[in-house]
C-alpha cells in the first residue's frame, strides 16, 4: 500500500482541520501533519532558530525518535518559502480558532452579547453572508471572437521587413539548386490497329480497344 507525499500532504492540508485529516489520511501521516503545523508555528515564532534546537524541540514536545524529527524539519523547511503567500490564511486559520474558542468560554458563562460578537466576526472573516459564486451556464458562454490577420505584431513579434520579397527570392534561389524538371502534354496514342490487328473491328471506344489489346496478348502468350 503507497501513502501520500507527506510534503504534498502537508503543502495542500497544513490547516485543515484534524477530523477531516483523521477521514482521509492514515494515522501516521495525520500525526505527522500535526507535528508539521504546529512546528511551522514555531519557525514562525522563532526566526532565528537553528536546525539543532528544532530537532530538540520537537523530540522533546513529540517524543520521536530523531530521524522522523529531521524529516519533519525537512517538510517545515520546504513549506517556509510558502510563508509570504500563505501568511494571510495562516492569520485567518488563526483568528478562527480564537473566534471559536472566545464563543465557547462565552457559551459556557451564557454570555450571549460576547457569543453574538464572536458569531459576527467568525462569519465576516469567512465571509459566509456573501453569496457563492455561480459557474456560467454552457448556453450562456459567449465565443470569444477571432479575425484572421497575417501581422505578426498581433503576438508581440515585430515583421520582417520586405518579408515578400526575400520570400519571392528564397524560391527563386531553390529553383535554381534543385534539377530541371520538364513539363510534358498529353498526346493521343496511335497504334494503328488497323494495321496491327486487320481481323479485328473498328474501334470506337478506347475502353474498348484496351480490352481487345489485353485479349489478343493473352491468345498470343498461350
């Protein structure tokens, strides 16, 4: 049985939520993407840290061995270079789960006001009261026009300049490289088949004179 890339995993998984890893993924690679995310954390936190106090942070936090925690270093290291594009769902995953927790020590104390707030801000940040976006029906998607043009400028390729005449001189200079041919006419063919065959009939059909050549051939050959 193959499992996933863990960096693919982890690259398209990092902040998904830990039910949904636990439905798709084995245990081991759940556990691993756990570890990722809450190490990525870390180098998040910790800029400066070394590649040593990683692997004692995480075997002290985890309790792995040290070569599954290099392989995890190996993972946060090839996602860090996402840092800047995924900076913003980064804060976002982030200020969820405190919206979330906020709304739960609220619910507890049956604090509404605060729980609407947190129920607010959860859904402005998701933006759930937006309308989601419907797909172009087939009957409606207009073709995009095309017009046939020759000029090159249309794809951002300036034109050759006098590209006629160094056309016209290219097959001029093939002409004369390549060997002579001769253009023959078509010419009727006498065979004089009053002379050749004096016992056969006139013939009216050339079709027809084909078939009595090809028959008096045989009759000769046996």
């Amino acid at each position: 049985m193959s499992y996933p890339n863990a960096i693919e995993v982890c690259r398209a998984e990092l902040f998904t939520k830990e039910v949904e890893l636990r439905d798709r993924y084995p245990q081991a690679l759940v556990d691993k993407v756990l570890r990722v995310r809450e190490m990525y954390n870390w180098f998040i936190a910790n800029p400066d840290g070394t590649d040593r106090e990683f692997v004692a942070e995480v075997c002290q936090r985890h309790g792995i061995h040290r070569t599954t925690a290099y392989s995890d270093l190996a993972v946060v290291k090839s996602l860090l270079p996402m840092l800047g594009s995924a900076s913003r769902d980064f804060h976002r995953w982030r200020t969820n789960e405190m919206l979330i927790a906020t709304y739960k020590m609220a619910e507890k104390r049956k604090d509404s006001k605060t729980m609407e707030r947190a129920a607010t801000a959860y859904g402005k940040l998701n933006r759930v009261d937006l309308e989601d976006e419907q797909a172009i029906p087939l009957d409606q998607i207009l073709v995009q026009p095309f017009t046939a043009t020759d000029d090159p400028r249309v794809l951002g390729i300036e034109p050759i300049p006098n590209i006629a005449d160094k056309i016209s001189a290219m097959i001029e200079k093939y002409r004369k490289e390549t060997i002579d041919i001769e253009d023959v006419e078509f010419e009727e063919v006498d065979l004089e088949f009053d002379k050749l065959f004096p016992d056969s009939p006139q013939e009216t059909d050339p079709n027809e004179s084909n078939l009595l050549i090809g028959n008096n051939i045989r009759k000769d050959a046996t």
